[in-house]
C-alpha cells in the first residue's frame, strides 16, 4: 500500500485511500465495542457497524448501479501506525478536523472494524455544479434509489451532502452520482429479516437546527412512526427533496430558472409516496 491520504471524516470513523496492484482502495476505519468515548461520542458495537457491509451485500446481489461497493469487513486491534497519523495531521492542516486524534484517544489494544471500498469520486459539498449537472445528478439518484427500492426494499435514511459522491466516467465524460454510508440504512435482503439501525437510541441525531438536512430526521420519524425496522420508501422522498433543495441553493448562478425550479421541487415532490412515483416527476419537471 503507498500513497495514503485522509479522504473524509465522520463522527464513526476516519477514511484513507491507498495505491496497491494498481488499484485505489479506500479505507474507513472505525473503533468498535470500547468503552473510551471518541469524537464525543460512543463507540459503536460491531453488530451495528457491520450493518454497512451486509447492505452493501444486499445491494451488490441485486445488481444495482450508484451504490458503493464495500468489499471486504475485518476487524483489527492495535494501536494506529504511522502512516495514517502521518495522513491524518496533513488532512488536518489543510481542511480542518472536526474529529479527535484516534491515537492520543483510544486505548493500545483497541478494536477497529475496517471497511474497504472502493474509491467513488469526491462529495457533493465540494463540487461547483452547473444547473445541467446538478439536474443530471438528482434524476440519476432518484433512479438508483427508486431500483434499490424494487429491488431489496432499501431506504437510506441519511442522504445528506456528505454521503453522495460524484466521479467522472472515464469513457463517457459523465458525471455520476455514488451513493455511500449505509450506517442508518434499511434493507431486505432475500429469505432473511431486514437490516435496519434503530435511531430511537440517538436522540441527538433529532436536536439538529440550522440546516434543512436536520429536519429529515424529525421527518422519518414521524413517517416510521419510530419503528425503523419497517418499510417505509417515504424516508427516500424525504431525502431526493432535501437533495433538491441542495441543489437549487448551490449550483453556480443561485437565480438561475433551474435554481427556482429545483428549490419548488423541494416542497412539492414530499407529497410523493416512493422514489418510483418521483423519478416519472422528474423528468416531466426536469426535462
Ligand atoms: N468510497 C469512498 N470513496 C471516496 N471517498 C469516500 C468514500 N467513503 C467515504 N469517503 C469520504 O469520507 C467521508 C466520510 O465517510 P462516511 O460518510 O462513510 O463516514 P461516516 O463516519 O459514516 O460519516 P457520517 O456518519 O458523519 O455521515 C465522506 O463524506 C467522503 O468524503
Ligand atoms: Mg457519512
């Protein structure tokens, strides 16, 4: 493995990219079942954490385009080596981190699950989009969610900024959307119960203001009526109308007719029942 970088933070986990065969694999390392808060929060009990592998399973059994590929789950002791603090100080300089130093935190023997994924492209939050891009992208997603949706009964449950990444195709020169970070996700996979995490244990994650992400939370708790274990594809509406919204307020020329529509789009498509019925919308709307 050479050329490691720090990618992306979040309150669970640190996640690296690295070169080996050829390849960029990405790393997301997260610390499991401790009883030493990180981040300030809680660690995660493995039963939760491997939850993104398993649906990401699910997803990949199903053959469905736009969702991240988690190839492999290990779980590893021991303290962090040089290279990712070395990493992860740089990442630190030059973007600013939210999250603690794990090594100056966690104990010498401390267990980590690692996630290894493939690389899908930088997030929303760093892209300047144009309002053809920015349409493009929301009709892809709607699309991949709506097929997850017929496929294994999938919700994401968390599609905030952050959790979509964008890559160019090196054939066709397109944009395409990869939806990642499958933690608050539901799934049903064949012949066995679903696999859903239960968000009553996190009040927090409800508290949020300021940002219209933090009202969705609230949304798919009312829509679930605090039984996450459940179908209920009305959480994805929730979410591509969040999307919408982002969209409108951050493509290039913010007044742009694409910006208004968008911004419309994000109060009318919440009457819709699953991403199915929205993606038809869509393209009347969007055309
Ligand atoms: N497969 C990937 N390819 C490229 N970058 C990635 C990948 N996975 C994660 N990242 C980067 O790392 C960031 C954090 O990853 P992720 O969302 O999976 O972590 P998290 O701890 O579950 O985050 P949170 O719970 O705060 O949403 C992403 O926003 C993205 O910038
Ligand atoms: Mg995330």
């Amino acid at each position: 493995m050479k050329s490691i970088q720090k990618v992306g933070e979040g309150v669970f986990g640190e996640v690296f990219s690295a070169e080996g065969n050829g390849e960029r694999a990405v790393l997301k390392i997260i610390p499991v079942d401790g009883s030493t808060m990180i981040n300030s929060s809680p660690q995660k009990p493995i039963r939760e954490v491997i939850g993104e592998y398993l649906i990401s399973q699910t997803l990949k059994e199903s053959n469905l385009a736009g969702f991240c590929n988690v190839k492999a789950a290990s779980l590893c002791n021991g303290i962090y080596p040089k290279s990712l603090k070395t990493a992860w100080d740089k990442y630190a300089e030059t973007k600013e981190s939210e999250n603690d130093r794990p090594w100056e935190v966690l104990a010498k023997d401390q267990l980590y699950i690692v996630l290894q994924m493939e690389h899908c492209g930088q997030d929303l939050d760093s892209q300047q989009l144009n309002a053809t891009e920015a349409v493009y992208l929301l009709k892809q997603i709607a699309k991949n969610l709506a097929a997850a949706e017929s496929a294994c009964e999938f919700e994401h449950r968390d599609l905030h900024s952050g959790n979509v990444l964008v890559s160019r195709d090196a054939e066709t020169g397109q944009l395409e959307p990869t939806i990642i970070d499958f933690t608050l996700s539901r799934v049903k996979p064949k012949n066995e119960d679903a696999i859903y995490a239960d968000l009553e244990y996190d009040h927090e994650i409800f508290e949020g203001e300021g940002d219209p992400q933090f009202d969705v939370y609230r949304d798919m708790q009312n829509a679930l009526n605090r039984d996450w274990s459940i179908y209920q594809p009305k959480t994805s509406v929730y979410w591509i109308a969040f999307l919408a919204g982002w969209m409108g307020r951050n493509i290039a020329a913010g007044k742009s007719k694409t910006s208004r529509k968008l911004l419309d789009l994000r109060k009318t498509l919440r009457r819709y029942k699953n991403a199915n019925e929205i993606v038809d919308r869509l393209d009347i709307v969007l055309k």
